[in-house]
C-alpha cells in the first residue's frame, strides 16, 4: 500500500533563516506530487505541483521553491524565511496521469512551521 | 478563474442533529472529491463522484452532485462528536492536475 512521509513535524525558525521540508511516497511510481499551505484556521493554498522528476509548477509567486529529485521525494525550501511563511505545509500524492483518470489526493501529516 | 465556495463558513450543531455543507463550482465539473480534516489533522479523501446527478452514502454521510455537476452537497445525519472538524469540496482544475479546493465548512458539534 502507498504510504507518505513528511517531516519534520513541527518547527520554529527564526525569521531570515532556510528552510527545507521533504516529502516522500512509498508503494507507488511517478505519482503527482502537491505543496500546499494552511493558514490557521483556514483553506488549502496551492503552492507548488510536480507530474515528474525536475517539473516544478509554481502557483504563487513567493519566498519559496519546490524541487523534485527523484520520482518519489518532493522537497520545499526557502532561502530566508519571513514571518507570512508561518503555516502548516502539507504534501499530497494522486496516481500519475498515465493511470486512468483517478485524482483524489492523498496527504501526509503536515509540518507545523513556525517563524519568529 | 475558476473557483469553488462553500457554504455555511462555520456550523455548530448539538449531537444528534442534521448537518449539510454546499459546495458550488464556478464552472462544470468532471467529478467532485470531498476531504474531511479532523483539528490539527490533515485532510482524509472521503468519496469521488463522477456521473450527473450521482448520491452516494457512507454510513450516516450522504454526498450528492449536482445535474449541471456544478454544485454538490455532503448531508450528515444524527451528528456525533466525532463528525467534528472542516469539510472540503474539491473539482479537478481545467486540463491540468490540480484539484481546487473549496473554502471549507467547519463542523462544531456539541455533546
């Protein structure tokens, strides 16, 4: 079965320092890979997508970037960190689109970011 | 471009009661997904439709979409405390692998 893996879970950054969150899938080959943000208390921001290895999808410009260095591993960074960059970032996974047409997302269990 | 709301923002119901969650898209829809994220969790895939008009059930949750594939409903009957926590609607983005989620509904029960 698929699994997905985030970490770390939680962390406290101050702000003007790099961050790197990684992401990876178990159990599948080339899935679509998904950043997302979540203000508190609010909806799912749409950050960065991938449907292979070294394509990155940018959907809001920022302070942040996405790289994909293999099929299965997502990774977020920033070069420095700024207060709004606080959040909880999540990485999701749906089947590839060389699989019937079958897009729910599957998410992994988030890191808690915050900058101070 | 192409969004997708929901209504109500927030509900808080006592234990036992109906809860209903409206999604409404701003353009056709080839399926709908609802995601339900439990606090501090983060979001579960629930149910896909796909054909006009569909209903399915789980259990105590009913999903409907819409004849035009528009809008969609999730209906939970007889709450329970552990129907607590925000609702997701979400349509596939036009020609690319994106889904866009809506706003959300979060659920409040009391016991």
């Amino acid at each position: 079965s698929q699994t997905i893996h985030q970490w770390p879970a939680t962390l406290v950054q101050p702000v003007g320092s790099p961050l790197s969150l990684e992401c990876t899938v178990e159990g599948t080959s080339n899935p679509n890979l998904y950043w997302y943000r979540q203000a508190a208390g609010r909806g799912l921001q749409l950050l960065f997508y991938s449907v292979g290895i070294g394509q990155i999808s940018s959907e809001v410009p920022q302070n942040l970037s996405a790289s994909r260095p293999q099929d299965r591993q997502f990774i977020l960074s920033s070069k420095k960190l700024l207060l709004s960059d606080s959040g909880f970032y999540l990485c999701a996974w749906s089947p590839g689109t060389s699989r019937p047409k079958n897009n729910e997302q599957f998410f992994g269990p988030g890191t808690r970011l915050t900058v101070l | 471009g192409q969004q997708v709301m929901q209504i109500p923002q927030y509900q808080h119901v006592q234990e036992g009661e109906d809860f209903t969650t409206y999604c409404n898209s701003s353009t056709t829809l080839s399926n709908i997904q609802w995601y339900k994220q439990r606090p501090g969790g983060h979001p579960v895939f629930l149910i896909q439709l796909v054909k006009s008009g569909e209903v399915k059930k789980q259990k105590r949750l009913t999903f409907q979409f819409g004849e035009a594939k528009k809008n969609s409903s999730l209906h939970i009957t007889a709450t329970q405390t552990t129907d607590v926590g925000t609702y997701f609607c979400a349509g596939p983005s036009y020609n690319t692998d994106k889904l866009i989620f809506g706003t959300g509904t979060r659920l409040q029960v009391f016991p």
